[in-house]
C-alpha cells in the first residue's frame, strides 16, 4: 500500500472529490424530488447519514477496490520478477519503468524496461496468465496493407503482434534451465529477428520514455 500510495497519492485526491461532488449532485436532485413530490420528504429519511454514505463513504470504498486491483497487479509482476533469471534483469541493462505518466487519468504503475537491438522493451504480467511474463517490443508496423498485414499479424499470433508492438513470452514454471545470459541472448536474437521482418524500432518513443528510467 505504501508503495500504491507514494506512486498515486496525487492521482487520487481529484477523482475522490469529482466522484464525491456527483454523489451530492444526485443527493440534492433526489432530495429535491422528495421535497416537491405528494409524500414529501419520509419523516424517516436522514438526509445526513444519506450524504455521508453516497459523498463519503462510497467514493472511498471504490477507491479501495482500485487500490487492490493495482496492489494485486503489482504483487503478481513482483513474484515474477523474485524467480530465476528475472530477478536479475539489471545485470542485461533493465531498469525500473514508471507508465502511464503522461496519462493523468490513470494510475502509475511499476515495471520493468532496457533497449535491446534499439527496440524499446518493457515487461508486463497478465493478471489472468499470472505465470506468463511478457518482454514487450515497440514497433513501428511496416507499410504494408489488407491482406499482406492480415496475413502477418496471424503468423505473429502467438507473439501478439500489434500495429504498436510484438512480444516474447516466458512461462516462469518453464525457466528452470535459464540463465541471465541465455535471457539476453534470446531477447537480442529476437529483436535481430524482428528487424528482418521489418518491424522498426519507434525512436520517438524511446527518446521520449528514457526520462522516465529509474537509475536509483
């Protein structure tokens, strides 16, 4: 929670009050409607236990739903990089990621990113494929339209491939054997490979995310 909150603190003080200021909205247009309706307002109706659940007490009951999905994410990618190699990540050049910092609306979340083969990479873990941890390439698609895109896009199929990135996936059950070096080797053949394929590396992108490294 600690680090939930030293990430997000100031993300979630305007969400709190604008989810707040709606609750109200809603209390006085239906204690307005209560008012002018035939019945009136019911003799027992506490309009402030009313407005402490919908303005109070809810908004912060949602936020703390938002607090332990991001809390489990955080907890699963964790355990992922806690086995063998990828608690060693550092040692091939990845550092600590901080996304969706430009995006004001969503949470900062913590992971995992290095440059290999010029290729931007970032890891991410499913919360559904929890033992799956994925190494993320940013690409630029190449030219290529109907069919011909169609028909890459299915043989990338089982490495994801989208208009904006292709990845490469380890099952952590399965990396017994795997070594940090054979880690590296793999992902800069893959980033070799996708280079072939004519999938640049965005370099625009990378400019932009090398100030959100985490060095420390």
């Amino acid at each position: 929670m600690k680090k939930f909150l030293q990430l997000n603190w100031s993300r979630l003080i305007l969400p709190y009050l604008f989810t707040g200021l709606i609750f109200l909205a809603m209390v006085l247009i239906i204690e307005r409607s209560l008012y002018y309706s035939e019945e009136g307002i019911p003799d027992d109706f506490n309009f402030t236990y009313f407005v402490l659940f919908l303005v109070v007490l809810l908004p912060l009951f949602l936020l703390i739903i938002v607090a332990f999905e991001w809390l489990y994410k955080h907890r699963v990618r964790e355990k992922a990089f806690s086995i063998e190699p990828f608690n060693k990540l550092e040692e091939i050049g990845f550092s600590k990621l901080y996304i969706n910092q430009l995006n004001k609306m969503a949470l900062i979340e913590e992971t995992k990113c290095a440059k290999i083969g010029g290729y931007f990479v970032s890891c991410f873990v499913e919360k559904e494929k929890t033992k799956r941890l994925e190494f993320r390439f940013d690409i630029d698609f190449p030219k290529i339209y109907g069919k011909e895109a169609s028909n890459l896009l299915k043989e990338y199929k089982e490495q994801n491939l989208s208009y904006a990135s292709i990845s490469l996936f380890y099952n952590t059950k399965e990396t017994k054997n795997l070594t940090i070096a054979d880690l590296k080797t793999d992902l800069e053949n893959f980033a070799i490979s996708i280079k072939e394929k004519g999938f640049e590396p965005i370099i625009l992108k990378i400019k932009l995310r090398e100030s959100w490294y985490d060095f420390s």
